[in-house]
C-alpha cells in the first residue's frame, strides 16, 4: 500500500510541474491558434532568468518567478507585434506557425547556446533536494513547492479567465473569433495579451523547471512532445484539459515505471497521444472539430 | 577591364591557390547542440586549442593547420553527412572523431570506406572496433565493455573484504555507451546489430567475478526520461550496497544525484559511468562526495606527450587550457586534445598527409615506441583499441576530482569509504 502511495505522489509531484509547462501552450494555442513548438525553448529561457538570479545574488527561484515571467511576458508582445500579428486572419496561420515556432526554438536554442554556452545548469536551494518524510512515504519538497505554486499561478488564470472583462473577451475569442470580433471583441489585442500571458506561463513554468530538472539550451526537444501530449490529451486549447491531462498522465507514467519499466514510462505520454488522435482526437475537454 | 588587370587578378587567384593547398585541413563534425552538447562543446575547445598551439610551434612540417568544425546537433545521419562533405567537398586532408558511441559507430564506416584515419575520442562499445575497419583508433584506454573491472579491481585491492559492498543496484541509461558497460558488469553478450552474431560473451560479469550480487537494475530512455524520484526510489528500496549509475551524459548523473540525495538513499559506495565535469559538481554540491567516476583522463596524471614537435607534458595542457577558456579542463577537452596529437604525430611519422601511411605509421606503434599524447602512451591492437591502457577511478572528495586507482601507476588519493549518505 505505502508503494501505490509513493508512486501516487510521485506522479502528482511531478504533474503539478508539467501542468504549468502545458498551461501557456494551451492558452496561446486556443486564442491564437498557434501550435507553438518554442514554447519548450521560452521555458528555457525563463529557467535561465531564475538561475541566474539564484547564482548572481542568491535569490530563490521561486521569488524570481516574477522577474522571469516579465521578461517572458516582454518577449511575447515583442515577439506577436513583429511576427505573429502580421498572417492572423491567414486561412493557413496555424500551419505556418508550426513552421515559424519551430524555426523559433532553433533561433532560440542558438542564442541561449551562444549567451549561456551548452553547459547543464541547474537552481540548487536546499528544498529542492528535501523530502518530507511519513513513515516509508516521502514527498519531495522542490516538486511540491513547484505543483503548489503552479496550481495557484493556474488558479489565477482561471479566474481571471472566469470573471474579468477581460476574461470574457479571451474566452469568446478562444471559442469564436470572428463572432467575438463582430461584437465588438479587438481580438487582435486579445491575441497580444494572451500570447504575452502564454510566454508569462513559461516563464513561471521555467523558474520552477530551474530547480526541478537540470537544463541546458538544447533540453527543449525532450519536453515539446510530452507537453503536446498533454495539451493534446486534454483538448487543444482547454487549460483545464491540459492540467488534468499532466496529471492523469504523470500518474499513468510513474505507475507504468514503477510495475514495467523506466522505458514504458515515457512511452506513456505517446502511447496517450496515439490513442487520444485516434479515439478522440479533441482530447478530453475539447470541443468536437466541426466537418466541413 | 584591361589584360593587364585580368592576368594580374589570374595571378593573385593562383597564389592564392597555392596558399590554400599548403595547408593541413582537418575536419571535425561536433554535437555542439542537441543531447550531447556539453561534452561536444568541450570536444571543440580541446581540438581548437590543440590546432592553435601546432600552428605557434610553427605547423606540422612546416605548414599550417586549419580546423573545419561542423555542428551536428548530436544527430547520426547529419554526423554522416558532414563527414561526407568534409570528404568530398571540403576535401580535408585529416578528420577528428566525433564525441559518443551513437555518433561514432555510423561515422566509422564513412570514414573507414573512403581510406581515412579515424581517431576517436569517444565511443568505446565494443561493437564498432569489430567491424573490421583497419583505420580505427581509439584514445581512450578500452572498450567501454572492460571498464567494470577497474571498478571491481578497486574495491577488491582497496577494500577490506568485510567492508566490501555485496550488493549492486545497476541503472543505465538505453544508449550505445552505457550499454556497453553494462554487458560488463552484468556479464552480457555483446552482439553485433549487423548480423546478431555474439561478438563477446562478458559472462559472468565483473560484480558476478566479484562476489557482488545484483538486486536490481533499471533502464531508462535516453531521452524525453524525467521521473528520476521513482527511479532513485525503487534503487534506495532494493537496499542495494553499490550503487551503479551508466549515464549517458554528466545531466543525467545529476539528475540521478539529486534524485537519490531526495529520497536519501545510503549505499556503500556510488559509481558512475559519468561525471568527471566541473558541471557535475556544480549540479550536486555535497552530494557529489565518495562518488566514483571512472576516467580516461586526470589533471594530476604526469604524462609527457609531444606538440608541435616539441615536449607537451599534462601539466602544461591545464595550464594552457585555463589561459585561453578561463576553465579548468576536464577528459572532454582532454581526449580531443590527445586525438588531434596523435594526428599530428601521425602526420610527421607518415611523412604526408596520405591516411593509408597515417593508418600504418599509428598501427606500427609499441608501447616501446608509442604515440605520446596528454593521456599517456598509446598503441593499438588490431581492432583498434589500446593495448594495456587502464582507466583511472576517480572519487570526488571536498569538491575535487581525486585520482585513487590504480595505486601503481602515480600518486593517488585515499579512498573515501564507505560513502556517507548523499
């Protein structure tokens, strides 16, 4: 029983993390419809800002959450006014997106290389390190840390979803743009606000990979598939999906480790993605594609 | 344009020429991003700094030596298709080997079909030195299937019988290297992917010789693997008093370090296929002490090698290396450093820069009469691989590398034993 237990938190340990690396992906696919393959790469560099906050000056990284996710935010508006705004009423814009952000991530994995060099880095508070010990049961305080303030940044989000004006405009373009533009909705500052949330998220998300997992710039390739795998499991677009997908699969995948093998684990997240393409392809919060 | 200016132009073009091809180019294809970017990145550094240093002293007989460099985002098929075009395109004379096994092994048959001398740096399985390629030479001290038994021969010679551990948890990560090593300790068939035959039975296998018992072991993707706390956690519960991680790259031995240190395992003794870079202690502090790497290279190691045509000892590879990167070296800078003397030795032995004489001059060499690089003394067995080459253990202890096996080859370390919890 004490083994189910420990894989059981071990699981959700590590989904509270993984949910906020799908979150911003999902935000910014479901407004903007931009399948953003960077998004591993921006986690990144938001891993680097809480790094060297914590080498430089000693500050933890979860307190240079905020700092990263600025400068992600910055990015992201930098980023949507010089690229992504140009093509969006494209009929196209999502597939050329998939080509733009993956020529991003190289752009970015480059210039992180070149500013960082292709050392491994990791953000070493003691907590990240630390357990919390019940009986024979631990739980790993750096991912808990992590999965709590990652539920709480989410938390925010859908509120701020839920029940600000704004909120509402976001929502009503993710669900129909052209209708929220025919009621008034500047969908094109929505797209620029969530596409800046989106980078937000990975900022945050990269502060607490910065002590959870060691990275360098090329580490961004090994996260793209596992979180398209969640935000697809949990319905393109859908937040909620996305962070019940990390969770529903980081659980599977500790179990799968734990009875079949480290092997089978990863093969967890693909496995999920097939079944979920074929079965049901918009996921489990998603809405059903229409025919055309 | 005049005739006067068109000849005079045709004459600079020729000189020009002339220039170019009295030079030594030499071309080395480099994860420089990707999964083994840390050690290609340094692998870089080593073959640079190497070619600098031959180009002050003057170049290989006389004339200079220009480096092409390709990045090859740890990818096999773009590895291949840079040696290809360093071949056919660049027309280099010389090549450097790439860094790992997976690299390496696609790479060998490029090079070994067009005639040309493949120093390696890295890739030690076993299965690419028996393909029967003549032009292979290895730089590091053996096949990565024998490094289990200086791990073994240690603990043997340097451990009262009562402390030795008796139980082993081995975890390894699914990559051509670590898989090598492996075979070793667990006492595997080796087998060739061309043809599944047996290339070499390990059975019983290092620990088994040894009197170590296997409790548990675990494989993990070489990519896209992030529950490290489970892994450690079934690795902890296994009791086992040797701990055994074949990582791929000094991440993943991180990763693993801070993985067991969480669920506060408390082996015996730790020992890793990985982890003699400075990144390695940065990523695990404390946690990094007692543990035991084994490597091909030592700062402290007193080797005397030749540069440039004149004596280039160890000590004088650090202090350079530390001039010109701000770092202090490790084995990734070190194996390519000693790759790109045993070219230039090759070089001046051969007379020219023809591979077929390179290829003989280098299988001609004795540990009497060996190539002496910043690695020591290196000759070559008919596969390729060094003969009577030893790998070091290596043990971190307050934050420094110490060399501590084997005792008979220069002054070692104590060993630190057993280990005090992560």
């Amino acid at each position: 029983m004490a083994d189910i237990l420990q894989i059981l938190i071990l699981g959700l340990a590590l989904g509270g993390v993984y949910a906020l690396m799908g979150a911003g992906l999902s935000l910014v696919f479901g407004v903007m419809r931009i399948v953003n393959l960077a998004h591993p790469s921006l986690i990144m560099m938001g891993a680097y800002v809480a790094f060297w906050g914590f080498r430089l000056y000693g500050i933890d990284p979860i307190v240079m959450l905020p700092v990263a996710m600025v400068i992600l935010a910055a990015t992201g508006v930098l980023l949507y006014k010089l690229v992504f705004e140009r093509e969006a009423k494209s009929a196209k814009y999502s597939e050329m997106t998939v080509l733009l952000t993956f020529a991003f991530a190289m752009v970015f994995e480059g210039a992180l290389a070149t500013a960082f060099t292709n050392t491994q880095r990791v953000t070493t508070p003691d907590y990240a390190v630390d357990a919390i010990f019940i009986g024979n049961v631990f739980i790993p305080l750096g991912q808990l840390y992590a999965g709590i303030v990652s539920l709480v940044l989410i938390g925010a989000l859908a509120l701020y979803l839920k029940y600000s004006r704004f909120g509402y405009a976001i929502r009503a373009t993710t669900q129909n743009r052209e209708a929220a533009e025919l009621l008034g909705v500047n969908v094109n500052f929505v797209g620029l606000v969530s596409f800046a949330i989106g980078l937000a998220l990975a900022g945050a998300a990269g502060a607490l990979v910065s002590f959870v997992f060691s990275f360098f710039p090329s580490k961004h390739w090994e996260w793209i598939a596992i979180l398209m795998s969640l935000v697809v499991l949990g319905g393109m677009g859908s937040i909620l999906g996305t962070v019940v997908a990390a969770y529903i699969l980081s659980v599977v995948a500790a179990f799968v480790g734990f009875f079949f093998g480290a092997t089978l684990s990863t093969l967890t997240f693909f496995v999920a993605l097939f079944v979920v393409l074929l079965v049901r392809p918009q996921g489990l919060f998603g809405e059903k594609p229409e025919l055309a | 344009m005049t005739i006067h200016k068109l000849l005079a132009g045709s004459a600079v073009g020729a000189m020009m020429a002339t220039g170019a091809m009295a030079e030594i180019v030499i071309g080395a294809s480099l994860p420089l991003t990707g999964a083994f970017s840390i050690s290609g990145a340094k692998h870089d550094q080593g073959y640079q700094l190497c070619v600098d240093l031959i180009n002050e002293r003057g170049g290989i007989n006389g004339e200079p030596v220009r480096l092409i460099t390709s990045d090859n985002r740890s990818d096999p098929a773009t590895a291949i298709n840079q040696y290809e075009r360093f071949i056919n395109v660049d027309q280099v004379d010389a090549v450097f080997g790439t860094f790992s096994s997976r690299l390496t092994f696609p790479v060998a048959n490029i090079l070994a079909r067009n005639g040309y001398v493949h120093p390696a740096p890295a890739g030690g399985a076993l299965r690419i030195y028996t393909q029967g390629h003549q032009n292979l030479f290895y730089f590091q001290p053996n096949a990565a299937e024998y490094i289990g038994s200086s791990v073994t021969d240690m603990i043997q010679e340097l451990i009262a019988e009562e402390d030795r551990p008796t139980t082993a948890a081995v975890v390894v990560a699914d990559d051509f290297f670590a898989n090598a090593v492996e075979a070793g300790l667990l006492g595997l068939q080796v087998i060739d992917p061309a043809d599944g035959s047996v290339v070499e039975d390990m059975a019983p296998g290092y620990l088994a010789e040894a009197g170590i018992e296997v409790v548990y072991t675990e494989k993990w993707p070489e990519e896209g693997f992030n529950d490290w706390l489970n892994l450690a956690n079934s690795v902890k519960r296994s009791g086992a008093e040797l701990i055994i991680a074949l990582t791929a790259s000094a991440e993943e031995a991180v990763q693993v370090t801070r993985a067991l240190q969480t669920v506060r395992a408390e082996p015996k003794m730790v020992y890793y296929s990985q982890g003699t870079q400075a990144e390695f202690l940065e990523g695990t502090n404390d946690a990094s002490e007692a543990i035991l790497v084994h490597t091909s290279w030592h700062a402290a190691a007193p080797y005397e090698g030749v540069l440039g045509g004149q004596p280039f000892s160890n000590a004088d590879f650090v202090e350079l290396y530390q001039e010109r990167y701000g770092d202090f070296p490790d084995e990734d800078a070190a194996i390519p450093f000693a790759v790109c003397q045993g070219i230039e030795q090759a070089i001046i032995g051969a007379g020219s820069t023809d591979n077929a004489a390179m290829g003989e001059w280098l299988y001609a060499r004795t540990n009497e009469d060996p190539v002496r690089t910043i690695l020591g003394r290196f000759a070559w067995d008919e596969r390729g691989l060094p003969v009577d080459k030893p790998f070091l253990m290596a043990q971190w202890n307050g934050g420094e590398l110490q060399f501590v096996f084997p005792t008979d080859e220069f002054e070692t370390s104590p060993l630190n034993h057993p280990k005090d919890g992560f």
